[in-house]
C-alpha cells in the first residue's frame, strides 16, 4: 500500500520551517502532495507560479535524501477535499507552538468529521525552526531585515526581487 501525504499550506515564502516538516513527513511517506493554497480574492505577497517554482528547488534534495516522491499542486477549496484528490489518507501539519496546537487540533477534528478516512498526523517543529513564520518573514524583508537564516537562498533572492516592485 502507497502511503500518500497531503501538506496543505500558502508557502508565501516557504521557510526552513516548511522544509523541516516536509523532510520529517517524507521519511515516512511514499509520496508527499504539497498543496498551495490559492485563495481568490487574496493576492499573495508571491505570485503562485513563483511559489511552486521555489517550492520545487526547494524540495529536490529531501526528495533525492529520502526517495519520496514530492508533488506539488495547487487547491483553492478545502485541504480535506483536495487531500482526498490526491489519494491522500494522511493530512500532515506543523506544529510550532500552544497556538498553533489549539487550532490544528480543531481543524483536525473538523476534517476527521468531513472525512473520517483521512488522518491528520502533527508534527512539533524542530527547535531550530520553532520561530519562523513566513508571516514574520514577510515583515522583517518589507523592513529591510535579513531574512538568509530564516530561508532558502533562492528564496531569499525571490523575496528581495519582489519587494523591488512592491
């Protein structure tokens, strides 16, 4: 039996956070969906094709470390209902605080009532990456920070591109 992972998420910017989870999800998958969020009527900071194109570099070296296979597509309505697209029977999440826990305990539960056959599976944050949100990442880049230890270069560049014409 495949055992398929469905990583629901905006990946806008992915971080190493993102990565850590992937990476750990993918030992025990056979193949790992990453699911971008699109959400009409909210514009992204990354435009979407940017995002699966950062998200595909990204991933090529835990794919080739772990010999799971990593997809990536896009879902613009309920996580569940695109995991169960992707013959998915696990929903993998990240978990990097009290919060965080809190409410992907309630979407878990709610998912379990709109699809009982799929299984959502937490995973607490490596604490070398316990802080990182892309929200914050988007903050400290708009103010001029550097965000190098929070992303991969070739985000980092993307990020740096993006807020030229923002």
């Amino acid at each position: 039996m495949t055992r398929i992972g469905f990583y629901p998420g905006s990946f806008d910017p992915v971080t190493f956070g993102h990565l850590d989870v992937i990476a750990r999800a993918a030992r025990f998958m056979d193949k790992l969906v990453l699911g971008v969020g699109v959400h009409h009527g909210k514009a992204p900071f990354l435009e979407t094709p940017l995002r699966l194109e950062l998200l595909t570099r990204a991933c090529e070296p835990v794919s080739n470390a772990t010999g799971c296979e990593i997809a990536i597509e896009t879902f613009d309505g309920l996580a569940v209902d695109a995991a169960r697209k992707t013959g998915a029977g696990i929903i993998v999440r990240g978990l990097r605080d009290a919060s965080d826990f809190d409410y992907e305990v309630q979407m878990g539960q709610m998912n379990a009532g709109l699809a009982p056959d799929i299984e959502t599976v937490f995973l607490a944050a490596s604490p070398a990456t316990r802080m990182i949100a892309s929200s914050l990442v988007k903050q400290i880049a708009k103010m001029g920070g550097d965000i190098s230890t929070f992303v991969p270069e070739a985000v980092n560049s993307a990020v740096l591109e993006t807020l030229k014409t923002k």
